[in-house]
C-alpha cells in the first residue's frame, strides 16, 4: 500500500473528530453535526470547483458522521467521481464511502461499475485490489452479474500480481456464496485448481478456500485438486519452522493452511492408492508431531497445532478406511479427555462421538468409557457435559448398556435442566436398543419416570406400554413393578399413566396376592385420581370401566365412583362423556358383550420408534453423525420398534432402526374410550391393532421373514417377479478395476460406503443368520441434477444362481438431485459359493447414459455362525480335519501394522468365534464356526500365527469341503 503523506493527514477531519469528542451531551452533538452537514452541503453546492482533497476530506466526514448512526442522503456523487482520482487516498476514501453506503440498488450503481472495470483494466496492483474489495464489500447481485465474468480472468492471468491474486480468489469466493448461479464454471476451473501449486503461500491459502467451497458443489471439475493438495500438505507438515518462515506462526508452519486443505480432501473420497499413501504418510506425521513436547508454552503455539490435529482427525474419519489411523486418532483424542483446557476437552468428545461409530475404532473409544463418566459428573461447563453424554450414547453396545444406562440415570438426579430431557431420551432409546431382559428394561422406564418424570415426554412412556403389550413374558412383572411403584408418597402423574394404564390390561396377573388384590390396586390408583389432569383422569375412567371386566368384585365400588355428581356433572365434557357412557356400559351390556368390548388389546402394528424420531428433532439436522448407529451389534434382538423400510424411501433409515425388523411395535392404542381424551392419546398410538397372538420369537421371526414367499401368497404380491428384462452376466459389463478391491472392504464388516464418485454413492447395510440374510443399498445422487432411467440390477454369473438366492426390490426410475433411494435384498444362502453376484447400476445422468458393475458384498463368511469349543473338543476336531484337502495353508507379508486388538477385530468380523486358551502360543488367534447354507453345514477351525518381528503371517483353515477352505483362506489373507 502506498505510504501516506504529511499532507493526507486531514486536520479539519481532525478537528471535526475532536468537538465530536467534546460534546457534553446528545444536543451539543446533533448540533455540532448538523453545522457541520450544512456545511459540507454549501460546498458541494457551490460554485467553486472542489479540488480532490477537499472532496476526500468532506466524504471522509459524510462516512464518520454515518457511522455516528446518522443518515447521509447526499455526498454519493462526490464519492465516485473520487472514483476516478489517480491519487492512491482519494480513491481508497472513494471505495470505503461506496462500500459503506451505497446500495445495490442506487442509481449510481452503473457509474460505480465503469469505475471498477477501469480499475480492474488499468493492471495497477494496487487499483485493481481497491476494486475487488469494493466488489467483495459490497457483494450484491448486481455486483456479481457485472464482474463474474471478469475477475475469473484477472485470477489465472500470468503477469497477474501475487497480491491481486489473493484478493481475486476471495472476491471470487464471496460473490459464489451469495450469487452460484452467476459464477460460470469454465477453462478458468482448471487452471485456478494448479494455483495450488503456487510459489506464494498467501495465493495457496485463498485459492485453497475458493477451490472448497466450489469442489462442494462441481466436485467433478475440481477432482484433480486432490493430488496437488496432497502434494502441497506433505510438503508444509515434512518442513521444518524455519522453512516457511514468513507463514510460520509460532513454530507451526502454515497452519491455516495445512487446515484448509485437510478441509479440501474431507470434500472426496479416499483417493488412489498412490496419493493415498502419500496422504496416510501426512496424517501420520500430523500425529506423531501431536506427541511431541511442545516447542513454546504460549497458547497460540498449542492452538495452531491442535488446529492442524484435530482437521486431521477429521479427515481421518471421514474416509474411515485405515484401522490403524482411526484407533491412532483415538488414542490422541483420549489424552485431550483430561486436558486442563475446556474447548480441548469439547472438541476431544465431540471427535470421539463419531469415531464411536466405526467398526475399526469403536472399541478404542469403548477403552475410555470411565474417563467419560467422570466427565459427565465433574465437568464445570454443561456444553462438555452435553458433549460427554452424547459420547456414552454413541459409544453404547450390548457389552456396556448397563453400566452407561446405569450411569447416565444417577447423573440424570443433578444434571442441567436444558440437557435433561435429551439425557431421558438417550436413557430410554439405550434401555430399549440392548435390554438383555425386559424386566431389566421396564425397571428402567419407571426409574427413569421416578427421576425425571417432568422430562419424560409422552413417547418415552408410550413406548413402555407398547412393548408391554406385545410382550406376554413381562406383563406379570410390570404389573408387580408399576403397583410397587405407585405405593410410593411422591408419584409423578407419568407414573400414574403407565400404571393406570398396565393394571387395567394387566393387573389381573398380581391379583391373586391379597397386597395387590383388585380393591387394592382400585383404592391405590383412585387414590391419585384428584391430584392429576384431565388426561391422565380420562386415562384412569378407562382403567376403571377395564377393572368391571376383569374384576366383577369392583363394579359396585366402581360404578359408585361413576355415578358420583363429581363425574357425571363434570365442568370437562370429555370426563363427563366417559363417567357416563362406561356406567351405562357397566350397567346395561352383558357380562360376554363387556367382555368383547373391554378385551385385552392386542399387539401392536411395528413402526419406527417414535422416541428416537423426536430425539433426532431435538438435535436438528445435523445429528446424523452423532446418532448414527450402523455398525452396532448385528446379532442384537432389539426390542425396539422397527419399521419396515421401502424402495422409495429417499434417506437413510434411522440410525438405531433395526435393520432387520425385528423390533416391537409403536406406542400402544387406548383403552376404549371417545377420542377426545384432551390429546392424551396422540398420533402415535394410531394404526390397525393386530389380532392378539403369542407370536415367533425372535429368532424365528427373523427366518420367517427372510423366507422366500410362496408364489400364491400375499407377500410374493409385494415382491418383485424377476423380469425377464432383467440383463443377464454377458449383458453387463466386466466389474470396474477396483471392485475387488472395494469386495475386501466389507470380507470383516456389513456396513460402509461401497462405492463412490463424483456422481453417485453406495451404501451398504447388512445382517446375516445362519444361511438367510438381509441387505440395504442406498443409492445417492451427489449431483443436483435428477438421475433419469435409474436401474440397479443383482445378476448372478455362472452357476451361482444355484447356489445363492437374490430377492430384490425395485426403486423408483428418478432419483432426484441430493436425494438417496433404498433397495432392500433377501438373500438366501442354498449351497456353498466362491464368487459373488455382481451388482449393474444404469442410469442417465444429464442425458448421458451412465452404467458401471459392482461386484456385491456377499461372500461364503457372511454365512459363518461362531462356535465356542473347549481346547480339547478343539484339536480333536483339528485331528480328524488331517486330509490334505481339507487344508489351506497361507505364509504371507503383513500388509498394515501388526495391531493385536485390530487383527481381533478383523476376525471376529470374518465371522468365527476367537478361542481363548486354546494355543500354547498366546500371540497366536485360534478361532472356529460353521458355515450355513441350506443343502448342508460346512466346519472350520483356523489359526492365525504373527510374527511381529518378520511382518509376515501363517494363516492355516481346515474344513469339510476342500474349495471352502482354499476360498476361505484367500478371502481372510487379504485382510491382514
């Protein structure tokens, strides 16, 4: 920037400045103001042309006085014609007043345009950024229509200054953000994508920020920004301080920069192998400078530093494909959990929620539960608090429900009244997701209403009735629960609600204990009838009209109670309507039509559940992440409500659904009563009842519902017939080359990203049981343009249709732009199989037929069920698997580190059980399963033998069937 001479000082600005100062009051002020606005408008007027410092001076005035809080309604003219001053301060004064006060819609908006396009053409650095600043002061829509065009040219240009430069990328930017329609993608694109590569840092971190936000939304013309950000990034994190001195901030090279392009590459997915590495090296460096002493004790050192860390970590989440970075990232995240500094604290806990929901590093976060308990209790801020429960919910699995359950309810006693209601909801969804037992689960419930019943919203309790109801083997004990429960001085009216509600469908199992007799459950529930509201005594009416069925003993004491003048002449007329229509049921209807009308209810129709759906409400938009739940527990028998998804469903079901339907149903319908009821009785409860039946176990409900359906029933009427349109193996192409690659990502896991461009996602979600499974694709369209002709198709190559079974659904044809569709797969394992059926994608993206062929993640393991065995059972099966055929022997070079815990990992996701004590050698695996499929049961033992110290493995299966053993070796080999 120019400097400033003596003469620019401007002592009547100056002075003017100091009266301003001196006023002793408002009026002093105005009035000293208004002389001197009469002033500047005589001399604007006059006759005596004004030389450019005196214009600057007066419109220097105009802006301090406007920036007083007072209106300026002239002086706007003088302003641009300082426009076309060629003095340096003149025409900075010119552009600030412009910037300040002038609107996109003043008339002078046209002049102000010619003045920046000559500015812009003059080649003077220093014009030409006083007008970008203007164009990204301003940023109005008009701006960007009359200089988009522009400033693209002036950002690639080769004698372009570096200066300009930054200054044209961040216009650019601006004028994006409010206007992308205006902003032409061109040859430009390409050519601001290799500034990245620029010898100026200052010009790196600008376009850096532009390229982010465009790649957001055109990632396609930007996809070969991530090799040069890669390239960029290794050389800024493998420099030494003194290196990049002038971007060095306190010992940290370039941090701002390193974040924004760690930011950039969160925009793809992982790239080629080759960058890949090259990237994986970076990420590792970035670690192991975060265990490094720190080189100055001044926060703004450790600041930066985290800065870089903590983008890094969430760059390696966001790929979430390199076991050892992912359990590496956790590690460093716990060291922050105990950090003096709160914001370090925060940010480790928010990080480490979504680490909890990868497979690779979900038991790495598991290892610090007590760290985050104490967290819950001691920290002083409630946002750390918040951060720490939300971790314990995403951290929860089937091994540690009770004890976080456990913890999160004796927190609930002292926690914050504007976390507690979220708190109740994870408490009940946790309860639900993984009850070992429904005993477990209903004790749960109603201490929880014991607790916090002001913050337990009707669809916590709506769901305890309704699991109730579908549950014959806790009725008995909830029954025993509630009325123990209700004895109690104190009662939360959610509590009378839940046991009004129990005791008349149930309360006839306790009633042969004299303690819990009929009177005395009647006396104990009407002793709570005055100290409710109309709802919750609407409720209690129907229990008692339900109490005449079940009791005939009661029906005087009952219909004295109805007939009383407090119910029949009642102020409300819902109450008033049920006193007198359930006395005049009492009374007139026989005992078997009574029956027929107050009958037990009947189970409940499955629906999602409605408890998680509000939780999601409560944590907006952005609790996707936070809440999602994909890789829990797949042999979990949740009891929680499930919904049976569709093809059109247009986004990913809920994090904790459960995949394979298996949950109980929705909130439980009302007693029979009018519908009014003061809304007591919401939406939830709404749906057809199903006839009451004892109904499958679980277990069996799972293979009956992936039973193929009979041609004539009712279920092959909602299952697609197999078209004979459908293209065969020699109609597809060959699978894409890396389609082997991406099948081994999933040989240990069911759930992930199985493919990804710049057009389209795949998402897989799956559950496996003996030989029947059940998979989810979810198909998302990345582009804003709606995908035409949209056909996903299983083909089966070879004789494999024999040996596997495929039943899919279709999806819809369009698949609209941001949106995602879901296809749901039965599949059903007949005999054992070495390849897996390809999965064709076709479609019209933009007029241009796109088609590509995946190769589906169903391999023979999916069908292993782990087998627990004692060491002798173990080597005496071993022995009689001794022909050489039926081994498969493997000596192999470790392909990723050598970790004992991701290795366990790894083999428990193939499929088999691990066996403890079985090996002499205690670093070696021994593990054993059966794999299902409906011709016959095929055995297998193996044992995984490290050799730190060599890098290399021995992998040794034995089973029944000599290509299952090759196979199985070849598929579990690849992963180490």
């Amino acid at each position: 920037m120019p400097a400033v001479s003596k003469g620019d000082g401007m002592r009547g600005l100056a002075v003017f400045i100091s009266d301003i100062r001196n006023c002793k009051s408002k009026e002093a002020e105005i009035k000293r103001i208004n002389k001197e606005l009469a002033n500047i408008r005589s001399k604007f007027k006059g006759d005596k042309a004004l030389d450019g410092y005196s214009k600057k001076k007066y419109v220097c005035k105009l802006l301090f006085i406007f920036l007083l809080g007072h209106d300026i309604d002239f002086g706007h003219m003088e302003a641009v014609n300082l426009l076309s001053s060629n003095k340096y301060t003149e025409k900075q004064i010119g552009y600030l007043f412009i910037s300040v006060l002038v609107n996109s819609n003043s008339e002078l908006i046209r002049l102000i345009n010619n003045a920046i396009k000559n500015d812009l053409a003059s080649r003077n650095p220093t014009f030409m950024g006083l007008a970008l600043h203007c164009i990204a002061s301003v940023g109005s829509r008009e701006m960007a229509e009359a200089f988009a065009g522009e400033i693209p040219k002036v950002l690639v240009a080769g004698d372009t200054m570096d200066s300009v430069k930054q200054s044209a990328a961040l216009c650019l930017l601006r004028l994006y953000r409010t206007s992308p329609d205006l902003v032409p993608m061109g040859d430009w694109t390409s050519r601001v994508v290799h500034l990245l590569n620029d010898q100026h840092l200052g010009v790196v971190t600008a376009a850096t920020s532009l390229i982010t936000t465009l790649a957001q939304k055109n990632p396609e013309e930007f996809k070969t920004s991530v090799s040069l950000a890669v390239s960029r990034l290794s050389r800024i994190v493998t420099s030494a301080s003194t290196d990049l001195q002038d971007y060095t901030y306190y010992f940290v090279p370039a941090p701002w920069l390193s974040v924004k392009l760690l930011r950039l590459l969160q925009c793809y997915p992982p790239p080629d192998p080759a960058v890949r590495g090259r990237l994986t090296e970076c990420l590792e460096t970035i670690l192991n400078k975060a265990q490094e002493p720190p080189k100055s004790k001044k926060v703004q050192h450790s600041n930066a530093k985290n800065a870089v860390l903590f983008e890094a970590i969430s760059l390696i989440i966001h790929h979430d494909s390199e076991p050892n970075l992912l359990v590496r990232a956790c590690n460093q995240l716990g060291q922050f959990l105990q950090h003096r500094e709160t914001n370090l604290r925060y940010l480790a806990l928010e990080s480490m929620c979504t680490l909890a929901s990868s497979e690779f590093s979900h038991e790495a976060v598991k290892t610090h539960i007590d760290t985050v308990i104490n967290a819950l209790k001691t920290e002083r801020d409630v946002s750390v608090r918040q951060r720490a429960a939300d971790l314990l919910y995403a951290m929860c699995d089937r091994s540690n429900a009770k004890q976080i359950v456990s913890e999160m309810l004796r927190y609930l006693e002292t926690a914050d009244y504007a976390i507690r209601e979220e708190i109740v909801l994870k408490v009940a969804i946790l309860a639900e997701k993984y009850a070992v037992d429904y005993s477990w689960y209903v004790d749960t419930i109603l201490n929880l209403i014991r607790i916090a019943g002001d913050y337990v919203s009707e669809e916590v309790w709506y769901r305890v009735l309704q699991i109730v109801t579908n549950r014959d083997d806790v009725q008995g004990y909830a029954a025993k629960t509630v009325f123990e429960a209700l004895q109690a001085p104190a009662c939360h009216e959610n509590m009378v609600k839940v046991g009004g509600y129990i005791l008349g469908e149930f309360g006839n199992l306790i009633a042969g204990d004299p303690r819990s007799s009929p009177p005395v459950q009647f006396s104990l529930l009407h002793s709570k009838f005055h100290l409710c509201s109309v709802a919750t005594r609407a409720l209690l009416l129907s229990t008692y009209i339900k109490f005449i069925n079940l009791f005939p003993e009661t029906k005087a004491t009952i219909q004295a109670v109805l007939r009383a003048g407090s119910q029949l002449r009642n102020a409300d007329v819902e109450l008033q309507q049920r006193a007198v229509e359930y006395l005049t049921l009492s009374s007139v209807a026989s005992t078997d039509v009574l029956a027929t009308v107050l009958e037990e209810m009947p189970p409940f129709p499955e629906r999602e559940s409605s408890i998680l759906a509000k939780l999601k409400r409560k944590k907006g938009p952005g609790a996707g992440s936070a809440l999602d739940d994909g890789r829990r527990d797949p042999s979990s028998n949740d009891i929680n409500g499930g919904v049976e998804p569709t093809p059109s469903t247009v986004s990913t079901p809920s994090p904790s659904a459960d995949l394979l339907g298996l949950r109980a149903a929705p909130p439980p319908a009302a007693p029979p009563a009018s519908a009014g009821a003061g809304n007591l009785l919401v939406d939830v409860f709404d749906g057809p009842a199903a006839q009451p039946s004892l109904g499958p176990t679980p277990e069996e409900a799972f293979l009956s519902e992936l039973e193929p359906p009979a041609p004539e029933s009712p279920m092959a009427l909602l299952a697609d017939p197999a078209p004979a349109a459908d293209p065969g193996p020699e109609d597809i192409g060959p699978p894409i080359p890396e389609a082997d690659e991406l099948l081994n990502k999933f040989v240990c896991k069911n759930n992930g990203v199985l493919f990804e461009n710049q057009l389209l996602q795949i998402g897989v979600k799956s559950e496996f049981r003996q030989n029947l499974g059940r998979m989810y694709l979810f198909y998302g369209n990345k582009t804003s343009v709606q995908f035409q002709n949209f056909s996903p198709t299983v083909v089966h190559p070879g004789d494999l249709q024999t040996q596997l079974a495929v039943q899919t659904k279709r999806v819809a044809a369009q698949v609209d732009g941001g949106a995602q569709v879901q296809q749901v797969l039965n599949i059903e394992c007949l005999r054992d199989f070495l390849t897996p059926p390809l999965l064709s994608v076709r479609f019209r993206y933009g007029g241009t037929p796109q088609a590509l062929t995946l190769k589906l993640p169903v391999t023979i393991n999916k069908f292993f069920q782990p087998t627990e065995m004692a060491a002798q059972d173990f080597f005496q099966r071993w022995k009689q698997l001794s022909l050489p055929q039926q081994e498969a022997q493997k000596i192999f070079k470790a392909n990723h580190p050598m970790d004992a815990e991701v290795t366990k990992a790894k083999l428990l996701g193939f499929g088999s059980a691990l066996l403890d004590n079985v090996d002499p050698n205690p670093e070696n695996f021994v593990g054993a399963g059966i794999i299902q499929t409906k011709a016959l049961q095929v055995g297998c033992l193996l044992r995984l033998e490290p050799n730190a110290q060599a890098q290399m493995y021995r992998l040794t299966l034995r089973t029944s069937k000599e290509p299952v053993s090759r196979h199985l070796c070849e598929l579990l080999a690849q992963q180490f």
